[in-house]
C-alpha cells in the first residue's frame, strides 16, 4: 500500500498530514499526486468524499514554498463553482500548509471588496476563487493572472451545470500558457471533455470508482407514493418526509434534505420547524454570512437536519452524516450520487431515503440505470411523533401562524441559530427544538409496523401501505392539520 512517505512531498507538508491525522494516501492521492509534483496536468474523475482536496491542495502547497507572491499576482488559483466549497478548500489549504509560509486569499461574493483587494495588493501565493467574484476583480483591474504557476478546477461537472464554463475558459485564456493545470470533475460530459481538450496539456488521467455503486454500507430506500391533487401533494410529500424521520430515530443523529428547488428548501424549513425539529437551510439566495453559520451549526451538532439545494451543497466537506434524504428526485442522476454520498463515508453505515411522486418516475429509472441496481421499495416507515414534542397550537404567537415571504423567511427566523435559541419569544418553539432533538436521538423506537403519533391530525395515507401508485390513497385535507396550514398557501 503507498503511504504519504513514498508521494514525494516535503518533510514540512508530511508533518502537516500527520498533525491532521491521515495515516494513509486515497486513492486518488496516491494516483494524482506525483505526477502533480513532476509539473505534469492532471485530469481527476472523482468526486467529493474521496480526499481529492488534499489531491491538489498538498502537490500545491508544496511547490509553492518556493518562490515568493507579488503584488496582485497570485500565483496559483483555485476555481471552486459555489462559495461553500471555496472556503472548504480554503479552510482544507490552511490545515495542510501550517508549517509552509504561504499567503492565501479568499475571493467569494458577500465579502467586501475592499478586504480582498487589500489581500491582493500585498500579494498572495493561493487565490481560492469562485469564477464570478475571481472576474469582478479582474475587471475592476486589481489583479492580474499573468502570474499563474498552478490553476485548478474544481467540481467542473457543477460549474457547467451553473453555467460557469464561459468564464472556466476566459479564466483558462488569462492565465500563462504555461501554467500548470489540474482538473477535477466527477463526470466527464462532453462540453468538459472539450474543456480538457483544449486547455489540458497530455494530462494524467485519474479517475476513482463512483460511491454509489461501490458503497455498500448506504441502506437505501425510495418512498412512491401519489396524491389526488398538488395541493394535497405537497403536503404529503412533507408528512411522508416526517414520518420517514420519526421511523429513523434510532439511527438518525444528523440528516441533510435535499430539495431540487429552492422555494422547497424554504418551505420544507419552515415545515420542520413549525413542527418542532432543530432545522436550518442552505440554498444559493441565502446570504452568504447566513449560510456559513448554519453550516457550522450543522458540523456543531447544534442544528440536527439541514435543507439543502444541490448547489449549496455540493462537495460540502460534513463528516459524518447519518441519513440523507431526497425530498425530490435529483433531475439530474449523477446529483444522486452527489447527495447519498454525503452519508455512509469512510466506511461508517448511512441511510438514504427518497420520495417519488408519479411526474418523478422518470428521474427514479434513470437513477436505477446509473447506479446499476433498483432501489429497494419503502412499503411503511414507523411513524413516531410523540404528541408531547408537536408545537401545540394554542402556545404559537398569532403571527407565527402567517406565511412568512418565501426567500427572506429563513432567514430572518433564524438568522444566527445561537441567538435564536436565547430569545425569549421564541423560547417555547425552541424548547420544543430541544425536545425534538433529544428525543429523536434518545428515544426508542415502537415496535415495527407500529403506527403511532400525529397527534389528531394523522393523515389517512399514513397508515396504509405506501405503495400508493398502485393503491390511490384518500389523505385527509390539508385544512386538518393547523401546524402545516400555512405552508399550502
Ligand atoms: P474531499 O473529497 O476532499 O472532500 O475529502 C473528504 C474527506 O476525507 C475530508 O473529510 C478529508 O478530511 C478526508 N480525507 C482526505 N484525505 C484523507 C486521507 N488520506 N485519510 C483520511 N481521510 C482523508
């Protein structure tokens, strides 16, 4: 087996390493990092979770200790597609180059200009961009790129499917030929092959096995199911997302919902919440500061479940994710893949669970033609909604019952999730949050088939099977059940 000792790095990187705890290269480490330290091009077919990070980061940082920055030349750059994954890779750099001098900036929408010029002016041997903010700069004429040594690309895949590639090639042509390129995507579509093609000179080709089928220790499950009307659909697919929770309590510590739209990540948000689970969402409208928060308070443990859209959350570096769950089916196949591969790392067991409606059942074959296996059927999760931790209706404050504005909603209740649970206002809901939390990873579970809970308010579909394709299930009106009321409107 390779070990770090045998890559060719330098004693200050090596010790780094160790300091953080890796005892052993990846594969795609193993593979893509000495040829990234002979100056070759490397072209990675890899995704999140499989430590391409430190592939690039650790080839970087090494030979960059030689050499010095000048003023607005960086010289190297990394292209990250959201600014989540810029500052992953960002906070990755730092713990790596800890015994190398090297200075680093951070070019991400909602910071200030006026910091990262001031980074720039000085000059800096890393720049950690996402390729809109990285242009602002250069059209604004602080930077230049004439100084590249070393330009990655990261999550490629992702940048085309948010229509990045334009400015990935105005990038690439304002860069020295001579640079060095290193080229990460977790899928090699045709537009990036062409990328490669162009701008890649005779790279190394790595390329690393897909989770997805090779991760065994992911229980998978898809829930299908149909409602007589979108209204009632809705609805139902949020029930049906709580009772699948409930039913996991045992096993669930933390959770990552993914939603395709944004509009569902709020609405799911504010759903769990409302009905008493510690929730926080991340999706590309949210602003930046709010973002980062919640996503610290999800690595914390202090928020339990995080509503996700794809782009918010795609190569986010979250250790141990218990369960994964797709409100949506990903339109796109690979973003399963992308989504259940957040559970289930290193070896430890995830779970992942996905909801499908009927207009869904096209993305669910296209899956099951990717991963190359079908998905187990879900017939009945366990619901378990003890009515001691549901929001009791008459305690809620009048205006809560409103439906807050969609995009700001989120935000505003629970822009600092910390201060949040301090407010007296809120006290009861966050009381409740606690109970919900505790609960849910303390109690214990009924007895299989053992459809308990939902308080009054249980959904006729809840207690039938859920194969509701075949068996058109009667759910009871939304209008029923109070604390969900103000979602449908
Ligand atoms: P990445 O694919 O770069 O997002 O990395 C996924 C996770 O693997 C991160 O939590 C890294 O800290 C971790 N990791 C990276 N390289 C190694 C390694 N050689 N041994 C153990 N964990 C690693």
């Amino acid at each position: 087996m390779t070990k770090f000792t045998d890559l060719g790095l330098s004693p200050k990187v090596l010790k780094a390493i160790a300091d953080v705890g890796y005892d052993t290269p990846t594969p795609i480490q193993a593979e893509a990092i000495p040829p990234a330290l002979e100056g070759r091009d490397v072209l990675g077919i890899a995704q999140t979770g499989t430590g391409k990070t430190a592939g690039f980061t650790l080839p970087m940082i090494h030979k960059l200790a030689r050499g010095r920055a000048r003023a607005r030349m960086p010289r190297s750059l990394v292209l990250a597609p959201t600014r989540e994954l810029a500052a992953q890779v960002a906070e990755n750099f730092e713990l790596y180059a800890k015994y190398v001098k090297l200075d680093m900036a951070l070019l991400i929408g909602g910071v200030s200009f006026n910091e990262q010029d001031k980074l720039i002016d000085r000059g800096v041997d890393v720049l950690i961009a996402t390729p809109g903010r990285l242009l602002d700069h250069f059209e604004r004429g602080k930077l230049l790129l004439t100084g590249i040594e070393i330009m990655v690309v990261d999550e490629a895949d992702r940048m085309l499917d948010m229509g990045f590639i334009p400015d990935i090639e105005r990038i690439f042509k304002l860069t020295p030929f001579t640079r060095q390129t290193l080229f990460f995507s977790a899928t090699m579509a045709p537009e990036i092959t062409r990328i490669t093609q162009e701008f890649l000179q005779n790279p190394t080709r790595v390329e690393v096995a897909r989770q997805a089928t090779t991760s065994e220790n992911i229980e998978q499950k898809v829930c299908c199911f149909k409602a007589p009307n979108r209204k009632v659909e809705a609805k139902m697919k949020r029930d049906t997302l709580r009772a699948i929770i409930e039913s996991q309590s045992e096993t669930l510590t933390n959770g990552i919902i993914f939603c395709n739209r944004k509009v569902d990540v709020d609405i799911v948000l504010k759903s769990l919440k409302k009905h008493g689970y510690n929730a926080g969402a991340i999706h590309g409208d949210l602003d930046q500061r709010y973002r980062m928060e919640v996503l610290n308070g999800f690595r914390n443990n202090d928020i339990q479940l995080l509503v996700a859209s794809d782009v918010a959350a795609r190569g986010l570096d979250i250790p141990n994710v218990s369960h994964v769950f797709n409100y949506d089916v990903p339109i796109h196949s690979e973003d399963y893949v992308h989504r259940i591969g957040r559970t289930g790392r290193a070896g430890r067991s995830g779970w992942a669970f996905m909801l499908c409606l009927p207009h869904e059942q096209k993305h669910l074959d296209k899956i099951e033609e990717l991963v190359k296996h079908p998905i187990p059927r879900l017939d009945a999760p366990v619901v378990e909604t003890p009515k001691s931790t549901r929001a009791p209706k008459t305690d809620k404050p009048k205006q809560e019952q409103k439906p807050a504005p969609q995009k700001s909603a989120p935000a505003k209740q629970d822009k600092a999730p910390a201060k949040q649970d301090k407010a007296p206002a809120k006290s009861a809901d966050n009381n409740e949050q606690n109970n919900r939390s505790k609960k849910s990873r303390n109690h214990k579970q009924e007895p299989k088939n053992t459809v308990k809970g939902m308080g009054d308010h249980m959904p006729a579909f809840m207690t039938q099977s859920f194969d509701f394709v075949k068996k058109d299930p009667a759910p009871q009106a939304s209008s029923n059940d109070d604390a969900d009321a103000t979602d449908d409107a």
